[in-house]
C-alpha cells in the first residue's frame, strides 16, 4: 500500500500560508474553518447508506442504467431508444466501474482511482519542466482531450476518504505521498443532446463525456508512466475535480455550481491526473464569468426544485454534510437536485442547457455573445441570449428525426 497523504490535521495554515496568492488569483475564499470533504457524504453515497436520502426512487434510478430495469415511458424523451442511447453511452464509464467493484471493492472513476495500467518506464525521461510541460499538453491533444491544464498538488481538495459501497465504511485513501502536480483533462458534452434536457436522452450527453474522459486520463496517466514517472488517473474519485480545474485554468466557478470554460461554457466532464511528472503550473484564468453570474439568474429561475442560489455566495450551506466548508461560494441543494434526478429516473443538466456560456462557439455570432458576456455589454448579451431563446428546449423526437435526416 502506498504511503498515505497529510493526515488533516497536518494541512497546513489555510489564511496564514502559502495558497493566499493563488487563491486570490482563482477568487477562492477560504478561512480556517475549512474542512477537506469525506467522499463518504457525496450525496451519490448517501442514496446507498444514509435512510434521510435513500428511497426507493433512487433506486430506481440507480437501476435503470441496466435497461431492462428502465421504467419506459410514452412521453418524448424518456422511450426505449432514449435510454438505450443513454446506457450505451455509459457503458465504458460503467464497465471500467464494475469490473473490480466485487473482487477487489474497487468502484474505479467514482470511488476509486483506476489501476488499469501497463508497467511504465524504468529510466525517467529527463527535460526541463516548461518542455515536459508543452509535450504533455501535445499527447493529451493527441489522445482525445479537448482541453487540458496544470495545476499544483493541492491537497484542500484530496478527500479524507474513499467509501466502501460494498462495506458500507471509509476506506483509506490510495493516494501516494509526493505527488507535485495534477493534470486536469475536460472533454465537450454533445450540445444537441443537452438542449433536450430533461429527458433520458439528454443523459447521453454526461455518459459520452465520461467515457471520453476515461479514455483520455488512462491514455495521458500511461504515456507519464512510459516516461518513468507516477501517475494516478482519476475521473470523480480521489479529489474535487472542479477546484482543481479553475487552478488549472480550464475556467471560471458558475452560480449553478459548475465549471464554465471559455470553449465549451459549463458543458464538459472533467477527469485528473495526479503526478510527480516536473511540469509548470498554468495561470488561472478570468474571462467575466463571475460578474455575469451575480447578474444573471437563468439557472435559479430554471431550476425546477429551486436547488439553485439566487443569492450572493456564502459561508452557508444547505445541508452541511454534503457541502465544504468554510468556502465562501454559490452552493446548490444537493439533496434536493439528486432528488429531483430520482423522480425523473435520469440526471438533470437544465442548469447547463439555460446558461448563458453554453453554446456552440464554432459560429460566429455565438463567438461574440461570448466576448460581450466578458465585458460591459454582458447585459446586452443576456437579453439578446433570452430573446433569441438560446436554452430553450426540443424535444428528443427532434434529435432524432435531426440525426437521421443528415
């Protein structure tokens, strides 16, 4: 078993040290009363052990990413193709998942980190870090990532835990000491799946994205261990994906809790490769994505259950085990959104299709409401996003009939 990371009471001073600067330059508030977040409270877990959040709706929904065991509907969007579609494209984030689940209690991408990995290199490629640097982002290109950053080892965001679905208990972090830097990949969602949202067929947008993801962070962690150095690849196990992201560079933090990219707006996955590869930390970035959001409402007012602040962010939170603490930031209602996906039978991404950033930035014009979100037109840009009614909703027949006709 490798040699584990800081205990929590060994992470350094949070106001006093070292993270200040960069979390000045990420907008991160974080005061002493910050906690690291135990992965057995992920609301996910909760519907498996805790009575307050399992039901058997969750269930259902836990179950119905084996078709047969799908409740089909009549209605648009939620049909016998819809979830074949959504299982399909689920399917190498759900097999990898399952496979040493039983033997191993290994739940790899969601609980645990992926150990499907060849042997790399005995001899460590030496290079300064500013070219291993732009080699790494050069291969991770090649292999399929559409985007991809570095960041810092952080270890704020590292969970105290892993958690046991099989047990029902924590379980040590696999994490090995020494790790410097992480890679944090993100893969586009298909956009004209989202703009069915909800439906079941929009659910095959998230699993195409995680299963772009798993191919990415398994083909860049073996090409930094065939240079003979570590790598740990992770997809929503380990750490906190989003905070590492934004050190990254990848974006910006949105109202609706979700990482917005100036590419692809909130509509990506995001995976993570934790290595002691020598590379160089990217810059955060700051593309108005903040003062847009404290202006701006669409995922609040389309949010169905309201799990969505209209308010400032906060030191506050909903329901406190399942959130971070001491983090000044817009929270969402975990409880209440995962509940709504229950009732649904499929996950939700409304918040995503209604956003203002989410668009297809290969058009032109879409090109330019994104530069105006970014300055002093950004309320024009919101006003001519709602009037053209970009975040409106079709309906899966439409998909369908659009694919087949092209």
């Amino acid at each position: 078993m490798p040699e584990s990371l800081l205990a929590p009471d060994q992470i350094p001073t949070i106001n006093g040290g070292a993270r200040q600067p960069l979390d000045a330059k990420t907008g991160f508030v974080v005061t002493d009363e910050f906690e690291r977040f135990n992965q057995k409270y992920d609301m996910f877990n909760r519907a498996v052990w805790d009575d307050e959040v399992r039901s058997q709706r969750a269930q259902k929904f836990f179950e119905s990413y084996f078709t047969d065991l799908a409740q089909f509907r009549k209605i648009e969007g939620f049909q016998h193709r819809d979830y074949a579609l959504r299982n399909a494209a689920w399917y190498i984030a759900d097999f990898t998942a399952d496979l040493l689940e039983l033997s191993d209690d290994r739940k790899e991408g969601f609980l645990d980190s992926y150990t499907m990995f060849r042997e790399g290199a005995t001899r460590q490629h030496i290079a300064p870090p500013e070219q291993h640097s732009a080699e790494l982002k050069r291969a991770a290109t090649f292999l399929g990532c559409d985007a991809v950053g570095i960041c810092e080892f952080d270890e704020r965001w590292v969970y105290t835990h892993n958690y046991s679905r099989q047990l029902l208990r924590d379980k040590e972090l696999d994490l090995p000491a020494g790790l410097t830097h992480v890679v944090v990949i993100v893969n586009e969602m298909d956009h004209e799946t989202i703009r069915t949202v909800p439906s079941a067929l929009s659910g095959a947008a998230t699993g195409q994205g995680y299963s772009r993801d798993i191919i990415g962070a398994l083909s860049v962690a073996q090409y930094i261990r065939n240079l003979g150095y570590r790598a740990v690849a992770s997809l929503n196990d380990t750490a906190l994906s989003i905070p590492l992201a934004i050190q990254a560079g990848l974006g910006q933090y949105g109202r609706h809790g979700l990482l917005i990219t100036p590419q692809f707006g909130p509509r990506v996955r995001i995976a993570k490769i934790f290595t002691d590869l020598p590379l160089l930390a990217d810059e955060p970035i700051d593309f108005g994505v903040t003062e847009t959001c404290h202006i701006c409402r669409r995922c609040s007012d389309g949010c169905p259950v309201k799990a969505i602040p209209f308010d400032a962010p906060t030191f506050e939170t909903p329901n406190s085990i399942s959130h971070l603490q001491g983090v000044k930031k817009w929270t969402i209602d975990a409880r209440r959104c995962f509940q709504f996906w229950a009732n649904q039978g499929t996950d939700c991404s409304i918040c995503i299709r209604v956003c203002p950033y989410n668009k297809d930035f290969s058009k032109l014009f879409n090109r330019l409401l994104g530069w105006m979100l970014g300055n002093r037109w950004r309320r024009l840009a919101l006003w001519l996003d709602e009037k053209l009614k970009y975040g409106g909703r079709k309906t899966a027949g439409w998909w369908w009939r659009r694919t087949a006709d092209e």
